[in-house]
C-alpha cells in the first residue's frame, strides 16, 4: 500500500534522487579493470603483496601487502570467469607469479601465514575460494612444487578452532573444501561444526546475525548469504552440502525481498555498521541472488540494486587518486576504520562486482528491467530479526530506520553505544557520527539523559517490546519500541575497536522507554524515564533527544525555542517537540561524519519528568531549510492499553496502539 503524503522538495529534481541510467555489464567490467590496472601498478617486485599508499594498517604493512593481494585476487578471478580466460593471459599470470612468490618461504614479499596473524585466516578463504574458480587459468598452471607449498600454506586451517564464532566460520569452510579438492588434509568434523554454527546464528525471515550478539549489518549479506552459495558451486562441495543448499538459497531469497527496500533511489547502501569502508560489497548479496536463481526477486531488480550500489560510489568520485580504493566512504576518512583496517582492507568491495563472474549470455543481463522498490512506491515494513521498522519514501529516495534491537552486545549488556550500531536511526542519506567522541557521547539518533557535566546515557542491552506495521482502520504506521536500563560509562582504554561499543565501569541512571512511529519521513518518537536510581536528582537531569545527523563542506540551520532544522547537501534534517517543555537545539560537530568536515545535529532539551511521555517529531527529507513541520499526539492510557493518536504534517490522523 502507498502511503500518500505531500512535503516540500523545493528545487531538488526528482531525477537527481535517482541513481541514473543502469550499468552494462560492459561498465562494470571496464570499472572492474581500473580497480585491477592500480593493484598491479602497486604490487611487490614478486608480486605477492600489494601495498596501496595511504597510512599504515593496525596489523602492519605485511598484513596490508596480503590483504591488498587476496581482495584483489577475487576480483581478478570474477574478471577470468566472467571473460572465460579470453584476453587475460596476462592478469592470470600476474597472479600465479605472485602465488608462487606469496608460498615460498624466502620470498622478501612473501605471504604472512596463519601461525604468524590471525588476519591470513580471512585472506586465505579469498584465495582458496579463487584458486578454486579459475582452476583453468590458475591452479592448474601452477608448477607442482607452487602447487605443494600452496597446500601447506593452507593447510593449518584444519583443526584450529581459534575461528571467531562468527563469519569467519565460512573462512575455514572454503579453505578446506578447497583442500580436499586438491588432495590436501582436511577435517569432516570441522565443517559440520562450522555448518551447524551458521544455523545457529539465522534469525526470523532469512536474517542470519554476525555471532551470538545482536549483529545485524552488512555482513548478513556480504559474508553470511554470498558464502554458502558460492561455496555450494566449489569442486567437490555439493558431498559436503548434504542436500543443505535449498535451504541456503531459501534463506537468501527471504533476506532479499528486505534487502532490495533498504538500497536508496540514489544506489546508497543503509550507512550502518562497521566495515563500512568495503563501500559497494553491499551489492554482492544480489549478484548471489542471481547466481543462485532466486524466485521471489525478479533478475532485473537484483540486476538494478547492485548496479546502482557501484555506480553510487563511483559516481561521487571512488575510487580516488590513482585509481585507489582508499579507508572511507566517498573521500579517505580515517575515523571510519576499525581497528583492523589497513590500506587493502577497502578492496573486500570488489565482492559488489561479483556480477562479472556471470558471462554475457546470463539472463541477468537481458532480463527486464525492474525497478526498486524505493523509486516507484512508499513502502513500509520490519525486519523482526534486527527490531528494525523501515520507511522509505518515493518522493525523496531516502530509506531510514528506526533501530530497537540491533546494538552487537547481547541483552542487559552495559558497553557503550557503538555509533555504528546502537543508534535509534539510519539511514541511506545520512551518516552516524563516527569520530572519537561519537563512541563516548550517543548524540544524533538517540534518547539520552544528560547531565550538568554533559554526560550523556547509553542505551546498549536494551529490551526489544514490539516492532511491526500497523495496517488496519486507523491508519497504516510502523512501529518498534525498546526499553533500555540507562547507564553511564566510563570506557576502559582498548586498542581493538570491531565496531562495538566502549567496555567501561557503568552507572545505572533510570528505566528508559522508547517507541518509534514512522510513517512517510516523519517519526513520531515517544519517550519515558521511569525507575530513576535513588541517588539521581531528576532536576539535575535533561532529557534529550537527538535527530538526524546532516555533514557536508557547507550545512546550514535555524533554530527557534520550538524547532530546529538543518540542510546540507539537499538533505533536510528537522525536530519538533510535541509534549512536555521541550527545547530545540543544534549541536555542530567538525570532522565527526564520513559524510563531509561539517556535522549539524538538530536535537531537543527537556525537563525529566518521571512516568511521563515525551513525544517528538523527527524529519528526514530533501529541500530547503523551510520551516519545521508540525504534529499533533494524544496519548491515551486506559484499561491497561496505551493507544497514540498522531495528526501527521500532512493531515492525515492514525491511531497506534502499544
């Protein structure tokens, strides 16, 4: 059901919401070769690392020289696949040479192996999965001793069960179905391990989360959708699969009727969790879709969703200078590493061009075109497994999130807010704050309390109470609540950051509970401190309520007691208060968003009145700074059951029950 709704898009076109013309395969082919053109001109005299210019990594230049070869050796092997080897002698035999220097052991650019960092154990999955693709061209053409010393690279895979409980566990999957192929030791007991772990960690609708903890990201589609298909179609492995992969490709046709509504009209990816420098490896989910011939999203709509991720990126300039992925999002930006991140960790982007794997005859590139959901409807729907209520709006292209069960910790945790990931909003046109004091201080997209000193509460552990759309008589909304014990935090000093929040000493402060509405790009946020800690004083208290954070080289804002609204780039971040004694503000953040130097952050300061409802309207939309929109809500608490009577900005009148 389209959701009408009418807001000011002032001189934005409708056609620069869009991500343009389609991509040819002869496109991403042509950008597949400038990726490769960089990684040669940059390889060691044996061509076994590839070290890209830029800051050293945490795991060092060996780990990046590795790391720069593995990443770029997928694209290499998609290149010889799709191409069936025609034309490409020499890329194949740039890459055996470099294997042959990577596995002898007195080669100066030699590989680093397992025993010396953990980091080998991710990169060698890349080659053991690629050696696997272009036996032909590659493994095949391997003397034998290469050959020999390739098997023992690999083979301490087998029986180490160091493996994060994570994705990681499809690393030691490929890597020794690869083995087996070839003759090398390998382990039946490690891959049933490893199988039974993945099923383990999938969720409702097709959703698999990245371990134990409530991680919901990118990796769902990149890592833990692409690896068992592509893993299924390895010499060999359909013994290992057991009958498994029809259930494997069910699992990735559920994810991807979400996935393709969380892509924006303009080929931006959601902009949340960590890794986010892999850029356009958001795509690879739907080339896998293709691969494994899906039957719920129609061929040219997965076709339409991964080209119009590459091209977003490569349509804003990346890669950059000298045809280098660099550690960001569209320009370097640093603060948006994780701790492991060196100069070829962005190259696991290339996944997002797995489509080239497929050659020009595959139906996906004659298929009808099908647009996204996002460039022709409204659309509104869940994603119960992360506690995710989605509004995307044709109008504008702009996808958001409301967030009440997705913060990587587990419940009743009491670590900080990761930015990445605990924040309440995300979204395809905007970015969480993400430098240093982003980890310590929840400020866009949050509910916080803060107190005299400016500290502000974490939310992470929370309660997911209710996510789902509402769809009846009295009006079609999304909904999802949580309820949080709000803390303090103290961080602790910690040299690895994988995207999760600070550990730290925490200090409960008060029972916060917190309900999203969203309808069209508005979200009416509701909000309420109960159980205040005994030795809290509520009237040395604020609560405040972030909206969305805008970036770029220019922002601009205004700001009256009663509302407050930003714009930068077009798009147009607004906050009202409805109930209680509200405030509005911005805070202005510099070099704290990968989006642009200039952050703006509208936001509203109150009163803590305890067992009360606050309720604020937030806005997400593109035009001019205009005036913020107004609402209307009645809460009703009776007979047990809270209902919330919203009057939207554009008129139209729904009831929420609770």
């Amino acid at each position: 059901m389209t959701i009408e709704h009418q807001h000011d898009l002032s001189s934005t076109s409708l056609s620069s919401l869009t991500a343009g013309p389609e991509w040819s395969r002869d496109d991403l082919v042509a950008y597949a070769d400038r990726l490769l053109g960089a990684a040669r001109r940059h390889a060691s005299p044996g061509h076994g690392r590839i070290v890209f210019p830029g800051r050293e990594g945490g795991y060092g230049a060996a780990v990046d020289g590795l790391e720069g070869f593995a990443r770029t050796f997928l694209l290499a092997g998609f290149r010889l696949v799709g191409a069936r080897g025609e034309g490409l002698d020499d890329l194949a035999e740039f890459y055996r040479r470099g294997i042959a220097t990577g596995v002898d052991p007195e080669a100066a650019d030699r590989w680093v192996r397992m025993d010396e960092h953990a980091q080998a154990k991710v990169e060698a999955a890349s080659l053991a999965l690629v050696l696997d693709m272009t036996r032909p061209w590659i493994w095949d053409r391997l003397d034998t001793l290469t050959q020999e010393r390739v098997v023992a690279y690999l083979a301490p895979v087998v029986g180490d069960d160091t493996y994060p409980k994570t994705n990681w566990l499809w690393f030691r999957v490929v890597v020794q179905t690869f083995l087996r192929s070839v003759g090398g030791p390998w382990s039946a007991d490690d891959i049933d391990a490893d199988l039974a772990l993945h099923d383990s960690l999938v969720r409702e609708d097709g959703w698999i989360s990245d371990g134990e903890h409530r991680a919901f990201d990118h990796y769902v589609g990149w890592a833990l959708h692409v690896y068992p298909v592509l893993w299924s179609r390895m010499q060999g492995a359909a013994e290992l699969a057991a009958g498994r992969t029809t259930d494997d490709v069910a699992l990735l046709d559920r994810f991807l009727q979400d996935a393709v509504a969380l892509v924006g009209a303009d080929g931006s990816p959601l902009i949340q969790g960590r890794s986010l420098i892999y850029r356009f490896a958001a795509a690879a989910p739907f080339w896998v879709g293709a691969i494994a011939e899906v039957p719920s999203v129609p061929l040219g709509r997965l076709r339409r969703a991964a080209t119009s991720i590459v091209a977003h990126f490569a349509e804003r300039d990346v890669p950059g200078a000298d045809d280098v992925l660099t550690v960001g999002w569209f320009d370097e930006w640093l603060p948006l590493a994780q701790s492991y991140s060196g100069t070829g960790s962005p190259y696991w982007a290339v996944k997002g061009l797995l489509g080239i794997a497929l050659p020009s005859e595959h139906p996906v590139w004659s298929a009808e075109a099908s647009a996204l959901p996002i460039e022709s409807v409204d659309d509104l729907r869940v994603v119960r497994a992360a506690g995710w209520a989605v509004s995307g709006t044709a109008a504008d292209g702009i996808v958001r999130i409301a967030n009440h069960g997705t913060d990587k910790a587990l419940p009743g945790s009491t670590l900080g807010d990761s930015p990445l990931y605990a924040r309440i909003g995300y979204s395809t046109a905007t970015a969480p704050l993400a430098n240093e004091g982003a980890w310590n201080e929840p400020l866009e997209q949050s509910v916080a309390l803060v107190d005299a000193r400016g500290r502000a509460t974490h939310r992470t552990g929370m309660e997911l109470l209710d996510v789902r759309v509402q769809d009846d008589a009295d009006g079609r909304v999304a909904i999802a609540a949580s309820r949080a014990d709000a803390h303090w935090l103290e961080p602790h000093p910690s040299e690895h950051r994988h995207g999760s929040g600070l550990a730290g000493d925490a200090e409960p402060v008060a029972v916060l509970t917190v309900v999203s509405i969203l309808r069209g790009p508005w979200e009416v946020r509701l909000s309420r401190v109960d159980g205040l800690a005994s030795t809290m004083d509520p009237e040395s208290l604020r609560l405040r309520v972030g909206g969305w954070a805008v970036a770029a080289d220019t922002t601009s804002h205004r700001v009256s007691r009663k509302a407050a609204v930003a714009v930068a780039q077009g798009v147009r971040s607004a906050i009202r208060p409805i109930l209680g004694d509200a405030q509005a503000l911005v805070h202005l953040r510099r070099d704290a968003s990968p989006l642009g130097p200039d952050a703006v952050v509208p936001v509203t300061e109150q009163r803590v009145r305890v067992g009360e409802w606050a309720a604020t309207l937030l806005e997400l939309t593109r035009g001019e700074l205009g005036t913020p929109p107004e609402a209307d809500v009645v809460i009703d608490e009776r007979l047990g059951e809270t209902t919330v009577r919203v009057v939207w900005p554009d008129g139209t009148a729904t009831i929420g029950r609770l």
